[in-house]
C-alpha cells in the first residue's frame, strides 16, 4: 500500500512495541549461540561469584593457591548496570514557590498559625503512639 498525502496511516500500521529491531535480534542470536545471558553475567559479577564466571582459582610465582576475587569498583559497576534492568529510573523534581523562587511555607504563617500548628502536630503524635 502507497503513502497518500493527508490520510491518516492505519492503526495497524508499522513495527509493534516492543518488537526487536535488526541490532537487537542479531545480538540475542549470538548471545544464545554462545549461552550467554549478560543479564546473569552483570550479577555473577555484582556478587564476585568467580566460580560461574569460568575463573578458576590459580598458584602464584611462589606456589600458593589464590583465588581471584573480583575488584570492588567492577562489583560496584556490575551492580549499577544490572540495578537498571530491576528498578525504575526515577526523574529528578524540582519544587519552588511563587515565580521559581524557594519555598516560604512556614516563613509567612506567623507566630500565632505557627504555634497552633506545633499544637496540632505535638497532638498527632501522642495519639500515633
């Protein structure tokens, strides 16, 4: 079907969400071909857990047995890339008063609002405990 100039396109028109495109299938291939999953990947590494990620314990130049531990800083890095695929990604907010300026809340209540609101709050909280 040809484009015509004007016409709204069909609702079932063009890729779907959240289908994958070229890249991403090409990539998924080979990580299956070569039974990789990064996401286990990211974690195994996050947890230091050398053993399942194939690094095997070796003797030193003076023959003693060491086990190779994963460096902080790669753990740290591991557990921040694979705390993307768990959490949401949160967006930052800014709260200002009138005309983008701070907050003046309590500024403008006065002594006396201000008391009765001690009050009140002091109030709530012995009936909370």
């Amino acid at each position: 079907m040809t484009f015509t100039s004007g016409v709204p396109r069909p609702a079932a028109a063009g890729r779907k969400p959240g289908t994958p495109n070229r890249a991403t299938k090409a990539a998924q291939a080979k990580a299956d071909e070569l039974g990789i999953d990064p996401f286990v990947v990211l974690l195994y590494f996050a947890g230091g857990r050398t053993e399942e990620l194939g690094i095997k314990p070796y003797v030193d130049s003076k023959g003693r047995q060491r086990d190779p531990a994963v460096p902080l800083d790669l753990r740290m890095q591991a557990a921040a890339a694979a705390a993307r695929f768990l959490l949401p990604q949160l967006k930052s907010t800014e709260i200002t008063g009138a005309n983008g300026g701070p907050l003046d809340v309590f500024l403008d209540m006065g002594e006396e609002a201000l008391a009765k609101r001690r009050a009140e709050l002091a109030l709530a909280l012995d009936e909370a405990v």
